[in-house]
C-alpha cells in the first residue's frame, strides 16, 4: 500500500517537471472524488505511480491531455472499461482545472506513452492481482495513446506498421516475429506520412490483431489485417 503521506501536493516549483510530481499532484486532488473508498484507492494507485516514474519527463498538462484522450472510447465496449474511461474523464478535469488549462486540446505526448509504457511492464504495488489489473490497463491504455497520437500526426486512412529494422507492413500478422512470438512496431505509415513511435509498442503477434488493429481501426487507422481483430 502506498505511504498516504506521498500524496501531500509538490511544491509548485516541481509540478510541471517529473511524472513522479504530476502523479504525485494527481493523488491530492483524488480527495475531490467520491465516495471516500474510491478517492482513497485512486490516491494510493497515483502514489505507486509516482514512486515507480520518479523523474521521468511529464507535466501536469500531458497528463490531463493523456487522460481525456483515454476518456474517449465506442459505445460497445465492456463494462469495466467502460467505468475505467469514466475515471480518466474525472482525472483529466481534475488536473485541468488546478492549472487552469483545458484537457485534449494536444495529443497525448510522447512522455505519457513513455510513462504508460514503463507501467504496463513494471508496474507492481507487491499485491499480485491489483498489480496485474494495473499492467494490464496500461497495456491497452498504451495502444491507445499510441493510436490517437499517430492519427494526430498521420491522418485517418490505410495504414501499415514498420518494425526497427524497417519492414513495413500492412497487416500486422505479415511481421516478421522474434523467438517468443513477439513483434515490435517502431512506425505507423498513412501514405506518405510517417508516425515514429516514441518508445516501440512490443506486443504477441496474436494479442497484436485483438488489441492493436481493432482500437487503431475505430481511430481510422485501418490496418490491412483488422477484419481478423475482434
């Protein structure tokens, strides 16, 4: 369980600099939530966060921008996901307002895919199942981020994907995976537009057709393969 007291607000001289400050920020204003219980969860999550993060880039402006992306999803979506993006709506007006900015003017950033990145690899608060809840959302959260940040850049329309070594596909079942069934994208392509990843999304080429091609076609980014996603 995080330390309560590591979600008394930074100073303010700190709070647009680490990712450990903005979640660390993020935690305090968790008090404004109800009921008690849930502010209280939210708050300990925001401190594990911060403990993990410590000084990687993030503002308290990417942050809010990151989580009112993550608050946009389809109508047919499950339950739990559903009250997730719900959750991150009230996180990014919460932060907007204490600066007094709006959230979801900018894409997300490449910090906060780098922030989300870390935590769905190594995010752990020591109690297994809350633990791996906590990846598992920030995997998806990731894929996300990732998607809206290339349509930002790239535009709507056919895309392909591009792995390090510079294969570029259509369809993510064509890339080339490594020993452990895994494949890397480094690059989103919508014609001659190119979206370089700002930390490459390594996933199974299996979970790549279900959990990369399906959300990146309802953002417009349509795959060559995705008619096998769902």
């Amino acid at each position: 369980m995080a330390d309560p007291k590591k979600t008394t607000t930074p100073p303010a001289a700190s709070l647009h600099k680490t990712a450990s400050a903005a979640f660390l920020h993020l935690a305090s204003l968790c008090a404004k939530l109800k009921p008690e219980g849930r502010a209280k969860a939210l708050a300990s999550t925001c401190a594990d966060l911060a403990d993990l993060l410590g000084d990687l880039p993030l503002t308290v402006q990417e942050l809010a921008d990151a989580y009112a992306a993550l608050g946009s999803g389809t109508s047919n979506e499950a339950g739990d996901v559903t009250a997730r993006r719900s959750t991150c709506v009230q996180l990014a007006e919460l932060l907007a307002l204490s600066i007094g900015k709006v959230a979801g003017a900018r894409p997300p950033s490449a910090n906060a895919m780098k922030a989300w990145g870390m935590v769905g690899a190594e995010f752990d608060a020591g109690e297994p199942a809350r633990s791996a809840t906590v990846r598992t959302t920030a995997r998806r959260e990731m894929v996300e981020l990732i998607g809206r940040a290339a349509v930002a850049v790239v535009g709507r329309g056919p895309a392909s994907v591009a792995t390090p070594d510079g294969q570029v596909e259509r369809s993510l079942s064509q890339l080339r995976p490594d020993a452990e069934g895994l494949v890397t994208i480094a690059a989103v392509h919508v014609g001659a537009a190119v979206f370089t990843l700002a930390t490459p999304l390594v996933v199974s080429q299996q979970a790549a057709l279900h959990k990369v091609a399906q959300p990146w076609a309802l953002m417009g980014l349509q795959l060559g393969d995705v008619k096998h996603a769902h």
